[in-house]
DNA sequence: AACATAGTTGAATGATTGTTCAACTGTTTC
DNA sequence: GAAACAGTTGAACAATCATTCAACTATGTT
C-alpha cells in the first residue's frame, strides 16, 4: 500500500499505476530536509549576478567595489547577492579597513559550474 | 581604463579600488550568454518538488501518476514540472497507451546532485 | 458509443525575489 | 571635526513563478 503523508489526505487524483515501483522508490529518496536543503542551494546558483560573482571570486578576491564595477551595479545590489552568498556559505570576507574582501568559501563550487557548462554545451 | 558597457552608462556609483584584478578578471569571464544559460539551468533545480523529481527518476523510469502519488501532488503539478525539465533536456518520455513515461535525459544530474550535497553536508 | 482514466494546458492567484532608492554605519583623510 | 568613500540595510516595487482549478485531448474498456 502507498503509504499516506502527514496528515492522511492523498492531494494526487489518481492511484498508483505502479505501485512496487512508487514504494520501491520512495524508500530510496533521501530525507525531505536534504532535498529541501538542495533545491534551496541551487536557487541560490539560479540567478545571474550570483552566478558571475561567483565566477568572478573563482579567479580573485574582489571588494564590493571591483565586483560592483565588474558587473556594472550599483554596491547595494551587489552587496545584496553578497549577503545571500554568504548565508549559503558560499563565500566568506575579510575587512580591510573601508574594504571588505569576498572571496570563495567552497571548492565545490567550480566542479558544479564545469557540470553546468557541460550540460548546456551538448 | 574600465571597459564600458553597452550603453555607456556606469550603473555602479563607485570607482574600482583593483582596475587591475577587475580587468583582468573580466578577460576570464565566460561570454554573458553561457552564465545566463547557467542560472537559468540551476534555477531549474532550484525547486524542491523538481529536485524529487530527477532524484525520483534516477532510480527508476515513471509515469506521470507515479510520480503523483509518490509525491501526493495532483497530477497538473507534476506535469507542469515535468514540462519544464523537459524544456531544459533534463528528462525524455515516451508514449505507451494511455501512460506517458519519464525518464532522465542527462548523465550530469546525479553528478551536480551529489556534489551540492557535499556541500550540505559539511 | 459511452465512460473512465492518464495526461496536458491556459488562466488566475498568492508567494517569492532581484533591484532600486534612501538612509544609515564605519573608516580614512584633510 | 568634517568631508569623502566603502559598504550595509530595510522598505517598496515590478517581475517571476509554483500550484490550483477547470476544461480539454487521447487512449483503453465495457
């Protein structure tokens, strides 16, 4: 038998066509929590200015300044994405006096984008 | 001299601190297009019902319906989804009477899965 | 032919999100 | 101490997006 979710009401329309496959896979499917935590680090991936910053902090440590110059925006929206990246533990800075420095704070990172490009260039 | 973009307008309201380390960071960046093309592809793994759904079909090939109960969404949800992993050749389907049957489309996934658990994980 | 089921689709809605703007903190320099 | 600059922050706004709903197509069954 399929079994029920929280709280025992089925949202799906329709039974299952194939059940021993449905159960055989759910058994296999990481905790919600991981894949919740996974699709929440590949939204941080899923936008541009992110994606570039982290690009651009793969080839140097950069202040807010450079990046802001780089990507031709203003500090505040930099300094925006910066603060996600930072929660996502994606980057990591040091303060120098008016300077802030950000710079990777993952090796993971260059791996997934090479994957990326991969996929796109196919 | 900072390169200038399109329009000739600076968006950022700051000099560069480092011309040197921006210059030559922005002769390494990829071309504008395939950074785009990045962020569209991980915003596309960046939500939670998608990641379960190509971690789902990793294990095994299913049908709409499965997917529907194994997730307790309606089958519209999924399907909508579903369309949009298509459009980014992330999974194949074939027809078989009244069951239409999904498939991984790209050998990548596990790999860029894997590694953003890593990242989790740590 | 009528019906049930699998799946798709478009519009609508509520929620999320990226950038802008203005105001702010903190550090350096004159 | 005041001006200048680097950076941060919160509110506001526009745009994007995931799910729902209802209507639809298509295949198989009786």
């Amino acid at each position: 038998m399929i079994e029920m979710m929280d709280n025992g009401i089925l949202r799906c329309d329709c039974s299952a066509v194939h059940e021993e496959v449905v159960t055989r896979v759910k058994k296999q499917m990481p905790k919600e929590e991981n894949l919740y935590d996974l699709a929440e680090l590949f939204k941080v991936f899923g936008d541009t200015t992110r994606v570039k910053i982290l690009w651009a902090l793969d080839n140097a440590e950069m202040c807010v300044c450079d990046i802001s110059v780089l990507l031709n925006m203003t500090k505040s929206a930099v300094s925006h994405q910066l603060r996600v990246l930072k929660q996502a533990r994606l980057v990591k800075y040091r303060k120098d006096g008016k300077n802030v420095y950000y710079s990777l704070d993952d090796n993971h990172i260059a791996s997934i984008f090479e994957l990326g490009m991969a996929h796109i260039n196919e």
